[in-house]
C-alpha cells in the first residue's frame, strides 16, 4: 500500500520530487498526489513540499523541522528558540528563524514561520543541532537566541548596562539564572562583528556581570 511507504517519511517533509519514483506505476501523478491532499494523505506547507498526514504519520510534526524545511538555509532562532531553551515565560506560536537570504514569512496550515536576515559571517555562530522524537533540526543555542534577538529588534537602545538589562529582564523577562551559565565565547562573536556594537557590548557586559 502506498500510504504505508510515505509513513516510513514520518514527521520529515517530502519534496514532489521524492513522491514521484513512488507513484512511477501512474500515468498521471499529480492527479494522485492532489488526491491525497484531498484525503488528508498529504499536508501541503509550501509549494512541491508536503508532511504525511494523520493517521499514516506516527511521529508529531516537528514545527523547527518543518521551518528548517520551508525556506533555508534558515536555524530556528530569536523568541521561539529563547521559549525552547527555557529562556522567557511566554510560549511562542510564531516559528521564528534567522537566515542569510532576504527575510520572509510563511503561513500554512501548521501556522506561521518567518524568517529574518543576519550578517552571513554570523550566521553560523552559536547554530546547535537539536533533536525532537526521532528527527533532528538546527537550532539557535541560547546565546545566539539572544544575540540575534539584540541584534534585529528594531530601535533599541539599550547602549548601557542598565538599558540593557531593563530590556533582558523587564521587556523579555529572561531568567537571569539561566544567563549565568552563558558562553561569553559565542557572544564576543557578536560583540566583534561591528553589527549593532554599542548595544551587543552593554548585552556582553550583563552576561558577564552574571557569571
């Protein structure tokens, strides 16, 4: 049965390109691929990329997956990444992700995930490989969370020790706890870059006071 082999994709996503040697018995095979999107077989998230849908996947969707998936390349980052790591009380519904292509957003049936942009030379800084179920996805460590959180929100002005942490633990409520176990290492990355430098030095000399 067909469904059976598109279950052993689980929560991973299936490019049109990797349906179609599955349906090489069929004359026409998107006709079958819009049937099972019809039936609920298969959920679109983007054009020509879709997740198996229930009952036929076993795994739950994995949203940092499916956002690594969507638009890339790209690593979850900025709130959902802070909320994923402990870092802020708020649960996040938006998937926010940092890329080095121009930003953009996505809506779908699993929601929304946008993506924003950072220096490429940063890009890499701080990206971890995080595991959910039986899938694994990249993932913003919490330094580079919180870096790239200073470093995109637009108008601030935290330039001072004092500005800086009114915004960490008045504005996003972090657990300061947390920040005291921080790689300092990954933060002079951003401290260095020049991008944002008045403010990532205040953020810097916080976490340092902390640890």
């Amino acid at each position: 049965m067909l469904e059976a082999r598109l279950a052993e994709y689980g929560a991973v996503p299936i490019s049109h390109g990797a349906l179609l040697p599955l349906l090489a018995e069929y004359r026409r095979p998107n006709d079958k691929i819009a049937e099972w999107m019809r039936q609920g077989v298969l959920i679109p998230i983007k054009r020509g990329l879709y997740l198996v849908g229930t009952p036929w996947r076993q795994e739950p969707v994995c949203l940092p997956l499916v956002a690594n998936h969507l638009y890339g390349p790209s690593c979850v980052s900025l709130d959902y990444a802070l909320a994923w790591h402990g870092l802020i009380p708020e649960r996040v519904h938006e998937v926010t992700s940092t890329c080095m292509r121009r930003g953009r957003v996505v809506t779908n049936a699993l929601g929304r995930f946008s993506y924003s942009t950072v220096p490429a030379a940063l890009f890499p800084v701080g990206m971890t490989l995080e595991r959910q179920e039986k899938v694994s996805f990249l993932m913003a460590g919490p330094e580079k969370a919180l870096c790239e959180k200073v470093l995109l929100t637009r108008r601030l002005e935290a330039t001072s020790r004092a500005a800086m942490k009114a915004f960490l633990f008045e504005d996003l409520r972090l657990d300061d706890d947390a920040l005291g176990s921080f790689d300092l290492a990954i933060v002079e990355h951003f401290v260095k870059s020049g991008h944002k430098s008045r403010q990532m030095q205040a953020l810097w000399r916080v976490l340092e006071s902390l640890q």
